[in-house]
C-alpha cells in the first residue's frame, strides 16, 4: 500500500519541532556550536542555509528522474556547492565584516548534513512543490534554532541581543557563553527542554 502524504502544512511544520534538525535529528552540530556567539551570527548562518537548501531541493527535485543512481551523491554535491559559492561571494561583497565572522563555516556549508541530507532522503523522492516546502521547513527549524541559541549566549555573554544593550550597567557578563563551552552548555539546554516538552506532550 502506498505511503499517504500529509499535508503541505504538515511538511512545512515538522521541520520547526517535531523533526527540528538540530534539536530532535542534531544534525548540523558542527556550525550550530561554532558560529551561535551571537544572534546575529546564528541568523545569517540560518539565512545562508535557508538559501542553499531551498535552491538546491528545487533544482535536485527537478531533474531526480534523469540522475543515475551510481553518480546521485556527486550530483547534490556539485549542485549545493554552486549555491554555496553564490552566497559565500554574495556575503563576503555586501556584508564582509558579517562574512569574516563567520570564516570556514559559509564553505563548509557544502558538506552539512542537514542539506545533503534532505537532498537524499527527500528531494530526490518527491516533486518540486513538496520539495521546497520541506526544504523551508527544515530550514526554518535550523535557522529560528541558531538564532535563539546566539541571542541566548550573547545575552548572558555580553548583555546584548543583535548588539542592543538590554542588560542593566550592574550586569556582570557570563564570559564563558560566548566561549565554546558555553555553546555546549546552551545547547544541551536545549535539547533536554525539547525532549522534555515531547515525553510532556506524549503522555
């Protein structure tokens, strides 16, 4: 019997919680952890994804049916470094400071595996429509997902969100949330309040 789709509503939600890519699937680790020193940094690694996934569901969805099987892996790869050089030279004209920030980790978008993931596991299967309804959900997830953990280290790191001062002059910065342990702490924080939320919501 044939699998029912859900709902284009429902394809575009699951990536913001039920199948989150960083909270419930961790994929993507790598990034989250190393660019989420603040809100502004999350964001924009967000944006770049949300572009890079979308463009490449779109075109990998659209000719799925002629790629050979044996060569599929070197094909999303081809196709998702293509958007990656465009938003990589993209930001580094227009945004450079935003670009020098966030260093290896626009490059190596080509290999996260949140994006080659969904070009595997969805696109590939699926028409042009659903594919990037999925592609935006997903990337919807992840970037909501950096922003907030960026926003929450440099709040607590700095007493800033998006270099606004909302801390009072008293506030004494927790230095270690902009370091990388403070990434790991945050993050974990994370997840245990999603997967306790989700044992909450099962009961």
């Amino acid at each position: 019997m044939a699998k029912k789709k859900i709902s284009l509503l429902k394809e575009f939600t699951k990536g913001l919680w039920d199948e989150n890519p960083v909270l419930v699937m961790l994929l993507g680790l790598c990034p989250t952890l190393a660019v989420t020193s603040s809100a502004i940094n999350g964001l924009a690694m967000g944006l770049a994804v949300l572009f890079t996934l979308t463009a490449s569901s779109t075109i990998i969805s659209s000719v799925r049916k002629i790629i050979p099987k044996e060569v599929r892996i070197p094909t999303f790869i081809i196709v998702i470094a293509t958007f990656v050089t465009i938003t990589d030279k993209s930001m580094a004209a227009f945004q450079p400071i935003l670009h020098k920030s966030l260093g290896a980790f626009i490059p190596l978008i080509v290999v996260n595996c949140v994006i080659l993931g969904r070009q595997e596991a969805f696109a590939s299967k699926n028409n042009v429509g659903r594919s990037i309804v999925d592609a935006l959900g997903m990337s919807v997830g992840f970037t909501i997902t950096l922003t907030v953990l960026g926003a929450i280290r440099e709040l607590l790191g700095a007493g800033t969100i998006f270099s606004l001062q909302l801390m009072p002059d008293s506030f004494v910065p927790w230095m270690v949330m902009i370091l990388p342990p403070g990434a790991f702490i945050t993050l974990g924080l994370m997840i245990g309040a999603t997967n306790w939320i989700n044992a909450r919501r099962e009961r």
